[in-house]
C-alpha cells in the first residue's frame, strides 16, 4: 500500500506550491496551470512567479500543442542538425573533464623555469627565414 499522502490547505501562492511538488514537470505544469485552465494571461502569471513572461507563453503553447507530453520529453536536435552533440556524449566530456585538473597558464606556473615561461616579448621570426 503506497504511504498515506499529507494534507495542505489549497493555495495559489506560488512560493507554497513551490514547496509542494515533487518533480521539474510538475513544477512546469504549476507555472502555467492557471494560464492553460483559466485563461490567466501571462504576464500576470509571469509577475507572481518571477518566471519570465517569454518562457511562460512558449511553455503553455507547447502544452497546447502536445499536451501532458510537451513537460516530459527533451527537446532534441533534428537528426540532420550536426552541430551538436548527443547527450550521451556531453555528459561523458562533462565527467571526463571533471577528471582532469585544471591546466594554468605558463605565466602562472612558478614551477616552470625561467626559461620556459613567457618572457612578455613579441616572438621572433622564424629561425629557418634567412636573407
């Protein structure tokens, strides 16, 4: 038997609801419920959230468009579109990355020898150019 759920009072004050859900797609369904069910235009909806009017509309039409669905599903590229990256593999460069230490630039790696390091000078052209 699943746990006995706890009682609130109903309430419109998005800090209480905020308090409430459980899950970023019912959190997104709360913000635009009252535009969806009762024509609550979104700019007010945008002042008593503090979520910006712009995100408010696109969310509710997406809603409008494909229903409960549109608050689940990721927005993917087109398959055509090859200028990004699957998820899959962003989270695995993000996890590898975080592997990684940080690489500092030669100026700041006291470690290096002088020589090394840069000196602040233009460089010199090309040592096999000669006259």
């Amino acid at each position: 038997m699943p746990p006995a759920r706890s009682r609130h009072d109903p309430t419109d004050d998005w800090t209480q609801i905020q308090l409430f859900v459980a899950s970023p797609e019912q959190e997104s369904y709360e913000l635009i419920r009252p535009i969806v069910l009762f024509g609550q235009p979104p700019a007010a909806r945008a002042r008593e959230t503090g979520v910006p009017e712009r995100t408010l509309r696109r969310t509710a039409a997406r809603f409008d468009t494909h229903g409960m669905r549109s608050l689940f599903e990721l927005e993917l590229p087109p398959a055509d579109d090859r200028r990004r990256l699957p998820p899959e593999i962003c989270r695995a460069i993000h996890e590898l990355k975080a592997e990684v230490p940080r690489i500092r630039p030669a100026r700041d790696r006291p470690d290096l020898p002088g020589a090394l390091r840069p000196s602040g000078r233009p460089p010199r052209g090309r040592a096999d150019s000669g006259s």
